[in-house]
C-alpha cells in the first residue's frame, strides 16, 4: 500500500508542480522563495512523502492514513518553517 501510493505521489508531482507554477499571485512568491532557499522544491515532496510514510506506519485504513498524512504534513511544514523563517530573518538582520 505504501510503496503504492509513493510511486502515485511521485509520478503526480510534476503535473501538481506545473499547475502551481501557472497560478498568477504564487508564480513571484514561489520564484522569490526559489531564489532565497534553492533546496526548498527538493524539501517539499520529502515531507509529504515523511508524512505519508509515517501515517501509513501507525494507520491500516486509507482515510485513516490520508488523514493523518494531512495532519503530520502540517505539523513538519509548520515546524521547519519556523525554522526557515528564523534562519531567513537572521540573514536579514545581518
């Protein structure tokens, strides 16, 4: 089921990264981003595939583990955007 739904995850990603793209107001946040964190687009489908991965290790039921996936991707993205926005304000202070 995980293996599943990983090979989905990763075989949709570009076609998801192509539509964010085209969505005028993200395009120059999303660039501006891009520019300041050049690892970021490597960093984001790493969480989601943490949180799927860790759903699927402590649910057997699919809504149970897309639930979850959604939840945990909240809680790393949260975390390791403070972080993120703490290290770009420390760079900027200086």
């Amino acid at each position: 089921m995980v293996a599943t739904t990983t090979l989905t995850l990763l075989a949709v990603s570009p076609w998801l990264a192509q539509g964010l793209f085209q969505a005028p107001l993200l395009s120059p946040l999303l660039a501006s981003l891009a520019g300041r964190v050049p690892g970021i687009f490597f960093g984001l489908p790493l969480v989601a595939l943490a949180s799927l991965i860790f759903a699927a290790t402590h649910h057997e039921d699919p809504a149970a583990i897309r639930l979850a996936t959604v939840h945990w991707t909240v809680w790393l993205g949260g975390m390791l955007g403070i972080v993120l926005a703490g290290v770009l304000l420390l760079g900027w202070l200086q």
